[in-house]
C-alpha cells in the first residue's frame, strides 16, 4: 500500500508530536518530516517531497498563509492544508487565495482531521464545516460587490451608449438613438474604454455581458 506522506508544519513540539502519533498510526499515512517555522516549510518540502502538508496557519516570522503561497508556487503537486486555533473568515479567504485546499480546526476530532488529510491527497477540497457556510456567503457577497463596482466610474451618458455597443450598434446608430454626433460617440467610446481598461468594443460588449449589465439596467 503506498501510504500518503505527510510533513508537519508547526511552532509548537508538542502539537507535532500529538499530530505524527496520530498520522502513523494509520496504515495508509506517514509523517516524512517536521518543521518549526515557514521557513523551514520551503525547504522540508523540496527535500521531502510530501503529499501533503499540514500547516499552522500562525506562525512566528512569514506565517502559514506565506509559507504555503511560496509552497504552491515552486511544488504545485504538493496539498496543504491548514491548522489553526481560530475560526478566522479572513484567514481562510487567504488560505484559499494562497493555495490550500483544506482549511481544519485544531480542535476537530481525530477522524476529520484524517479524512482532510486523505482528501487534500486525492486532490480535493476540504473545509471545516462551521466554517464552510460563512465562507460562501463572504464570496457571494465579494461577487456581488464586484459587480457593482464593474461600471462605477462610467457617467449616465456613458452607460447609454456602453448599453448600445454591447447590443451591437454602430456609432451612427447609436448617434441617431441617443442624438449625438458620430465623433461624440466615438469620443464617447474612447473614454469608455480607457476608464474600463480594455482595447476595443469586441472587449466591450464581452465586459457588458460578463458584469450582467442589461441585468442591472432591467433593460433586455
């Protein structure tokens, strides 16, 4: 049986030494290494090449949340998952950004900290459950505010005639629907995509369309 390998990440002995004599314990589990600091973390996982690591998410120096960035970034192969002490919704938003797939309560018991481990191994998503629904609900809301935020710098007049380059309209005809000369409207379409950041109205309509903008307007 090909056991899952394990390096353990952690500032404190005694939380290293309660995890590894759980972890081998198990018959398709190993610790292959320990580590005290992030910065040890890089280095034990070139050497060790774990599967997974578990990694205190609070830790003297960088933390874990650095530590497994730079983990990620240089061994993409390798899964982390964090520990920590707090159900923090803003550590497990880093956590995520900075690559883990699993997020675990240090107070969890047993069994769910395995079934973490085997999951990160397998290559999937794993969060403690207290914190799962909070966690949605903090993206649906980054989503939404997002969205809000995609045509905030556009004036009315911009956004009638953002509205009528993503219905494929040309200038002149958004000229002779919104009177306006046709170099207004050109000029128009300039500044709007340089306020948005993009190159030309084929990026435009896509933007339009992506941001939900006939949703937000009601229009059709």
């Amino acid at each position: 049986m090909t056991k899952i390998r394990v390096l353990l990440v952690d500032d404190h002995e005694i939380v290293r030494l309660g995890l590894m004599t759980l972890i081998n314990d198990q018959e398709n589990m190993e610790v292959v290494g320990e580590a005290g600091t992030a910065g040890e973390s890089l280095k034990s996982v070139e050497q060790l090449r774990p599967d997974v690591v578990l990694m205190d998410i609070r830790m003297p120096g960088e933390g874990g949340i650095v530590a497994t960035r730079d983990i990620i970034l240089k061994f993409p192969q390798t899964k982390v998952v964090m520990l920590t002490s707090f159900a923090d919704d803003e550590l497990v938003m880093r956590a995520i950004q900075a690559g883990a797939v699993g997020y675990v309560l240090k107070q969890v018991g047993n069994e769910e900290l395995l079934r973490a481990v085997a999951a990160a191994a397998r290559g999937e998503a794993l969060l403690d459950p207290s914190t799962t629904s909070r966690l949605l609900s903090r993206v649906r809301e980054q989503e939404r505010k997002s969205e809000e935020d995609a045509f905030r710098d556009l004036s009315d007049r911009e956004m009638d005639v953002l509205v009528q380059v993503a219905r494929g309209k040309t200038n002149a005809e958004i000229g002779v629907l919104l009177n306006l000369s046709g170099k207004t409207v050109r000029n128009y379409v300039s500044t709007i995509l340089e306020k948005l950041h993009l190159v030309n109205r084929i990026e435009l309509a896509t933007y339009a369309v992506e941001h939900h903008l006939f949703d937000k307007l009601g229009r059709e």
